[in-house]
C-alpha cells in the first residue's frame, strides 16, 4: 500500500505544479521592460467565447497590434481563433493581415473559416487609399485576394466559408481587381454560389447576366432579373429581351430580387407584366407585397398632390383673370 500511496501522493504534486504553472501563464503579468500592466490572453479568448463583441474590441485595443499578432501564431488553437476575430475590431487591424495570410492554407477547418471571415472583415475597411496609408504590403493584399478567390471556387469548401470569401472579394473590387472573377463561379454546383456571382457581376456585365436569367434554379434566375432590370433604369442596351415577370414568378426567387424588378414590371406597358404584378400583390412574399403596397399608396399621395397643385393652379388663374376683367 505505501508505494501505492506514495506514487499517488507524487502523481498530485505534479498535478498542482503543473496547474499553478498554467495559472501563472494565464494570470496578467507586469511587462518587466515597461513595467506596464498585461492583459491576460485568457480576456480575448473568453470574450470571443462568449461572443461579445464590444469586449472583444476592448480587450483586442488593450494587447495591441503587436500582441494580437503574437496570438495568430499562438500554439493554442483556442488563442489563434480569439486572434482572428478580434483582428478585424482594431483600428489598424488591417496590419494583421500578414499574420492572418498562412492561416487561409490551414488545414484546420474551423481555424480556415475564421481566417476568411477575418480577411474579408479587414477587406471591407480598408480602401486602396487606407492600405497605401499604412503601408500594408501589396504582395499581402495580392496573395490575400489570390486565396480568397481559390477559396471561393473550391466546391469541396463549406458553402459559408465560400460565401464569405466571396464577399471579401466583393468588399475590395480595386484591391483584388486581377483575381475577382465572380462569372467563372457561375458554373458552381451550388445555387448559392451561383447568385453571389450574379450579385457580384458589373451592370456592363449583360451576356453573362442574360446567361444567368435562364439558370436552372429560380433565385439565381431572379438575382440575374434584377440586375437586367437595374441596367433598365439606366437605359442601357440589352442584347436579349428578357421575360422579367417569369423570374419575379420564379419559385426560389429571393425577395429582394422581385423587388428589384417592380419597378420595370410597373413601367411595362405589356399586359402580362401587370397581371404578374397582381399575382405578386395576391400570393407573393410578405415584403413584396409590403413593397407593392408602398408603392401603390406613394402612387396614391403623388396623385392627390398632382390633382391639388392643378386644382390651386387653376383657381389662382381664374381668380387672376376675373379680377383683370373687372
């Protein structure tokens, strides 16, 4: 029995040796050199946890740039994914994105998927103007928006981590000009995909978007029907006339999208476009019957101060006329 004891008795030692040293490296610690204060990492990683947001930033402004990228090559994934969602939350976060770039290549899905959304985040706020203020790297941007669109177009990708990268590309159209390709993913297995591009192609973009009207899948058709009918109202060409009441119709076709079309459906003179509208009033989604109603009373209250202006315009004339007579 006494070595049995004993052994346990050494196997618990090395237990709280071990905790009191985890411990310490999670305390906060006082930096030696500048006899500052340290946030402990463990703030981060609790506040990402947690999904806080504001904290997340507070914490993010308190370790410094300088600390946050020492967390995205931090040994503990736990670390690294606290890094990567507070990066985007610093002022000067866009700094980071040298850290983040190895992290699109991980092999680790969870950590990849954060790396992207990280990209795209740090994409969406900052211009080509901001960048060249902080000096980041054009290499960086460059390999950054090379990855993000490889990520996009790999259809063995989670749709998310795709649809996210995509809108990193999106979000930066002069930065990543030479590797954002959105009708190359027109041919994507995946409808999703398939719209984001649609979304993401240029109003100049009129063969590819006719192409996309005739998609199999109704929303991707629909997003295509909004675009065309945005090139509408800007009165330019179309090489092909397209029947936007069948993709406002379409079954899958995303609200938005048939609200997009109303007004070229309202402008048509062609009696299949208004009964599609009726239709829509009747048996369409609740926002586009939403929207169909504003419309109609914006149409109403446009009238009625049409017919009042006229009616104050006439009264004044007549009142002026007979007053000259007399």
């Amino acid at each position: 029995m006494k070595p049995t004891i004993r052994n346990w008795a050494l196997a618990c030692a090395a237990l709280l040796v071990f905790a009191s040293g985890a411990l310490a490296a999670e305390r906060a610690a006082v930096n030696r050199r500048t006899g500052l204060y340290e946030v402990p990492m463990t703030d981060l990683r609790k506040a990402a946890e947690r999904g806080d947001r504001a904290e997340l930033a507070r914490v993010a402004a308190r370790l410094g740039s300088a600390r946050m990228a020492k967390a995205l090559q931090d040994p503990d994934r736990r670390n690294v994914l606290a890094a990567l969602d507070g990066a985007p939350l610093l002022d000067s976060g866009i700094l980071l994105l040298e850290g983040v770039l190895p992290l699109l290549a991980s092999t680790d899905e969870g950590i990849r998927a954060h790396a992207v959304a990280a990209s795209a985040a740090l994409f969406a706020a900052s211009d080509a103007t901001r960048l060249a203020d902080l000096e980041v790297a054009d290499e960086t941007t460059q390999a950054t928006c090379r990855v993000l669109a490889q990520v996009a177009a790999n259809e063995a990708e989670s749709l998310s981590t795709r649809l996210v990268a995509m809108q990193g590309l999106s979000d930066s159209p002069a930065v990543c000009a030479a590797t954002r390709r959105p009708a190359e993913l027109l041919t994507s297995r995946e409808p999703e995909i398939r719209r984001a591009a649609v979304l993401g192609l240029l109003p100049s973009s009129a063969p590819a978007l006719v192409t996309a009207a005739h998609d199999r899948h109704g929303g991707v058709a629909a997003a295509a029907g909004a675009r065309l009918c945005e090139r509408r109202s800007q009165k330019q060409p179309l090489p092909a006339e397209t029947p936007l009441r069948k993709l406002a119709l379409a079954e899958g076709a995303q609200p938005e999208d048939v609200i997009a079309m109303l007004p070229c459906l309202a402008a048509s003179a062609d009696p299949a476009d208004r009964a599609a509208i009726e239709e829509l009033r009747a048996n369409g989604a609740a926002a586009v019957r939403d929207a169909l109603k504003r419309s109609q009373e914006n149409h109403q209250d446009n009238h009625q101060d049409n017919h009042q202006d006229n009616h104050q315009d006439n009264h004044q004339e007549n009142h002026q006329d007979n007053h000259q007579d007399k």
